[in-house]
C-alpha cells in the first residue's frame, strides 16, 4: 500500500537467533515501521542477517530521508526525535530506537546505524553467536 519494494536475504545458518522471541518480534517491528515511515513511494527496504563466529547479524536497510550526521550518536536515546515536526505527524513517540537498543543490549548485544541524507538508513544488531 505504500509503494515500496521489500527484499530480504537471510542466510540460512543466520536463521535462528538466541533471544526472546517476542523481544525479537518487537525490535523487528520497530525497525521495519522506522524504515516504512520514512521511506517514500518508489523506495525500497531490506532486511539482511548474517552470521560469523562472534555474532548474528540482522540489517533493516532502507533509502528513505536518511539521518544527518550530527543526529546519529543520539537516535538510540529516549525520546530523542531527528524531526520532531515529522515525528509527531506520523505519531512517533522516539521511543522505537531506544527500546531497540535496550532489548538489543540485555541480550547481550548492540545496535548501530549508519545513515546518508537523502540516501537511507540501515540499522544494524547484532546478538552473539551461541
């Protein structure tokens, strides 16, 4: 309904992650609505997980507005809003990212994003390798 492209590309031994499932489910969730939020008609969103011998490793990589620099070391914090105008338009609270990390980190983990204007964004967490 919104116009976007949605791949995935999961590797099979990167399937299966030690977590709480729904803990997982709602990081998960929290990641693809960002990405559907600020993607516009035309875009498109991958999810990408990957595992080594340190850990799994899950992207949500989308070409929406993108993030400027200057914001990116505080998007994890609660409440923390890039634009706050835009956020309240679309209803965001700037809890999603914050709740990511602390879910992300209890199991062991880290969240991390990467951003370019106008270009996208991939969030990435990753949890150790059991």
């Amino acid at each position: 309904a919104a116009g976007l492209t949605f791949r995935t590309a999961v590797a099979p031994e990167a399937a299966t992650v030690r977590a709480d499932p729904e803990a997982l489910r709602q990081v998960l969730a929290n990641l693809l609505d960002n990405a559907v939020h600020y993607t516009g008609a035309g875009g498109s969103i991958e999810v990408r997980a990957a595992r080594d011998a340190a850990a799994v490793r899950i992207e949500v990589a989308d070409t929406g507005v993108g993030i400027p620099g200057e914001h990116l070391p505080r998007i994890f914090e609660r409440f923390y809003r890039v634009d706050p105008a835009r956020s309240r338009e679309l209803g965001g609270t700037g809890l999603g990212l914050a709740i990511v990390k602390h879910v992300v980190e209890a199991h062991g983990g880290r969240a991390l994003a990467e951003s370019r204007l106008g270009a996208g964004t991939t969030v990435r967490i990753e949890f150790p390798a059991s």
